[in-house]
C-alpha cells in the first residue's frame, strides 16, 4: 500500500510512504505521519488540523480489503478530502485481477440422455 498527500509533495518529491497489508493500528498511524508532509494534518502554521483518526480508519480498513481480497489488483481512492471533523472519498478506481482457475483441466457439461426415439 502506498500513502501520500497530494499535490506537488507527491507529484514533485515523490513524498510517499508503503506498508504491506495487513497494517495494524500501529502500522497506519506510523504510515500516515511518515510522509514529510505529515504536519499538514496537524495544524501546519496555523490551519486547523484533519480528523486523523477517520484518516487512519479509512487506510487500515483499505489494508484489510487489500488482505483479504487479492482479486482487488489495485485500488486508488483519489480524491479524499479530509476536514476537521469528516472524510470523504470522492473517487476510487479499481481494477481486478484476471481469474485463475485451479483447475488445469477443461470444464463441460455432462450429456443428458434422453428417451430413445
């Protein structure tokens, strides 16, 4: 999994930080705030700080998808607007790996005999 930012801290200083899921609780607070612009979250310079804590939710519950469903190949949620006090995810694009079959030999159906004419 990979987090970042967005904007020119991502786009421009490839400002991102990776976990490999599952995350725990642990794992995601360390994730979120090991972006170097991790305190704009915080209240940088005055603003008003991000509701961190619906942050940290979104991204671990996005590590347990990612764990539990390796047919998800990707997910991007872009974009996700954080507020002092809410989270909205505004865009997702999936894509889906190509089924594997477990079996290596072909499927068919099984002939039905009728009455004989």
């Amino acid at each position: 999994m990979s987090f970042g930012l967005s904007g020119d801290a991502v786009d421009l200083l490839g400002d991102v930080a990776y976990g490999v899921p599952p995350l725990t609780d642990v794992d995601v607070a360390a994730m979120i705030r090991r972006v170097r612009a991790a305190p704009r979250l915080f209240g940088y310079r005055g603003a008003p700080g991000v509701d961190v804590a619906a942050l940290e939710d979104l991204v671990g519950r996005v590590s347990v998808l990612a764990d539990d469903l390796p047919e998800v190949a990707s997910l991007e949620l872009a974009p996700v607007v954080v507020a002092p006090h809410s989270l909205a995810v505004l865009g997702a694009r999936a894509t889906l790996a190509p089924p594997r079959r477990v079996d290596a030999l072909r499927r068919a159906l099984p002939m039905l005999s009728g009455p004989a004419t």
